[in-house]
C-alpha cells in the first residue's frame, strides 16, 4: 500500500514540474490579469495548470490504483473542459458557461441516479421524496458549490485548503465508512503537491481545476451521505456551507443593490479580508496566506469541535452550528466593510 503512495506522490511532483516547466517555456496557461478582481489579487505570473495537475491524478488513479466508473471520467473530463476553455478565453460568457454546467449536472445525474438522501426532517422529506424535485434539488446544490469554489479561488491556498482539510477531516473522523477511502487518501497527496505549488503562487487552480475539484468533493460527499446512515445530511453542509455561502450572499448582495448577477467584483469576504489586511501586510504573498490561513483555521476549528460534540449524530446541533457560522460570517462581512471606509 504504502508503494502506492509514493508512487503516486513521484508520478504527480514529476508531472508537475513538467507541465510548469512546458506552460513557462511555450508561455501557456499564464494567467492573464485582464479583469479587476484578478487585478487586484495579485501582480505575479501564475499559470493556470492545477486543473490538468488534478485530471492527471484522477487519469492516473483510474487506470492503475483502482478503476473508476467510466461515466465519472467522462464527466470528470467534460467539466474541467468547461473550466479550460473558460482559463483560455475561448468560453468568457458566464451565462455559456452556467447552460453548459446545467446540462453537464443534469445529464450525469439521470446517468447515475445521484440525489440528494432523506433528512428525516419530515416538511423536506416530503419535497426530497418527489424524484423531479430532488434532481432539481440535486443540481441546484452542485451547481452553488461548483461556483461558488470557483469564487474562493482568487486567494492562493485557500481552495486547495480548503478541500484539504476536508479529506483530511474524512479519513480522520470517518474512515471506517467513507466509501472508496482510496481515492481520498490519493486526493490528499494530490492536493498536498498542488498546495506546496500554490503556495508560492506559481499553480494555480484556476477555473478548470476549481471545476473538477468540486465536481469531484460535491458528488463524493452526496454518495457519502447516501452511503450512511452514522451521519446527517446536513453535515455534508457543514462541510460545504462556506463556498456555497459566498455565492448565495453574493448573489442576494448583488439583486439588493441591483448590480449584474454573472460580473466579477472584489466585494466577497475573502477579498474584503485581504484588502483589510493589505494595509498592514505588504507582502502580497504573505497576505495571501494570512487570509487564507484565518478562514481555513477558522474552518477546521468548527469542524473539530463539532466532532468532539457529537454534533454529525444531532441534525439540531448541526443547524445551530451552520446558522453560527452564516452569522459570523455576515458580522465579519460588515465588520471589515465598514473598517476599510477609513
């Protein structure tokens, strides 16, 4: 078992230095700062190569750790398409972008039959139990955190993190019933090679590689849920709330001040933090780090309390715990907001 690891770890570092070594060389996959959220992230060349790192891994894991499902890969392969043509340019239209996710969910969850399991909360059971209802349900959920994954991206480390933490979550806490835990452990040395790249900001993930990572962690967790009756489905949300919430708030923000729903800006959390801390940090990417390191801190932090509660066995520890976290979130929104005025 343990060749296989390192194998792997060999395969993805070797992998990795070529791909960077090519995209530096033929000036591929730089990431163009042509828009003012990437503006204002950083100054540095960054190439947008996690994503062909992450389908390297899956490509690899499939054909020699242990198979796949076909349908997967295909969808696998099809999803980071969307986020590739997006990083070249060739798909800049939002709108384009959100149809052709739509259609790519909707397909693969008739293929497979994914859907979203019971909550034992009956006035949600009854809608959850409606077929039509629940794919639509099911869509609905991916879709917000395929997105809302990509939103968090725009700070090194903290979507790789982010997803970090919760495989490592899983294989601490729940490895005697996560389903496939193979591919869990694989993904965590993935994402470790890809974190260390990040780190200094020469990878990143972008749209293709924030695509393909949350495709993945959406689906892996709803099977998870649906594999187990020792976890409520309402912790998978307390895995999953923050990038989900970022887009939700963004959204509502956006209808409040009548602003276009599918443009950039630089008004998320995330980003108000690092301007905050922009002040007293000049190391670009130091603060990057910082505000990387407070969220996913903070993160991992609830997670591991929660666990030491027993709160994935209580569905009413759960949702205190969620709307907690929503608040805090919203007092820190306002809170720096306001602090960046003077």
């Amino acid at each position: 078992m343990l060749s296989i690891y390192v194998n792997l770890i060999i395969f993805l570092i070797v992998s990795s230095f070529f791909v960077l070594f090519l995209s530096q060389k033929k000036k591929f996959f730089l990431d163009i700062k042509d828009k003012q959220h990437k503006k204002f992230v950083t100054k540095t060349k960054n190439y947008s190569i996690g994503g062909i790192i992450l389908l390297i891994f899956f490509i690899y894991f499939h054909f020699f750790i242990e198979k796949l499902q076909n349908t997967h890969i295909l969808f696998f392969g099809l999803i980071f398409l969307v986020g590739f043509f997006s990083d070249l340019k060739l798909l800049d239209d939002p709108k384009k972008r959100f149809l052709i996710q739509v259609i790519l969910l909707f397909t693969f969850i008739y293929l497979v039959d994914l859907k979203i399991p019971l909550t034992e909360i009956t006035f949600i059971d009854h809608y959850l139990k409606n077929i039509y209802f629940n794919k639509f349900f099911t869509i609905f959920c991916l879709m917000i955190f395929i997105n809302g994954s990509n939103f968090i991206d725009g700070l090194n480390t903290l979507l790789i993190g982010h997803n970090f933490l919760i495989c490592l979550f899983l294989v601490l806490f729940f490895e005697p019933i996560l389903p496939n835990i193979l591919i869990i452990k694989c993904l965590l040395l993935a994402l470790l090679v890809i974190l260390i790249f990040n780190f200094f900001g020469t990878i990143i993930l972008g749209d293709s590689g924030s695509y393909l990572l949350s495709f993945f962690m959406g689906i892996y967790l709803i099977n998870f849920s649906n594999s187990t009756n020792s976890i409520s489905p309402f912790f998978i949300i307390l895995l999953l709330w923050y990038p989900c919430f970022e887009l939700l708030f963004s959204m509502i923000r956006r209808l409040f001040f009548k602003q276009k729903m599918y443009e950039p800006d630089t008004n998320h959390l995330h980003q108000i933090l690092f301007k905050f801390f922009t002040k007293k940090i000049k190391n670009q990417n130091n603060n990057h780090l910082t505000v990387s390191m407070l969220i996913n801190g903070y993160f991992f932090l609830i997670l591991f309390v929660s666990i030491n509660i027993d709160t994935y066995l209580k569905v009413s520890h759960i949702l205190l715990t969620i709307l907690m976290n929503l608040a805090i979130y919203i007092l820190c929104y306002f809170l720096f907001k306001k602090a960046l005025r003077y």
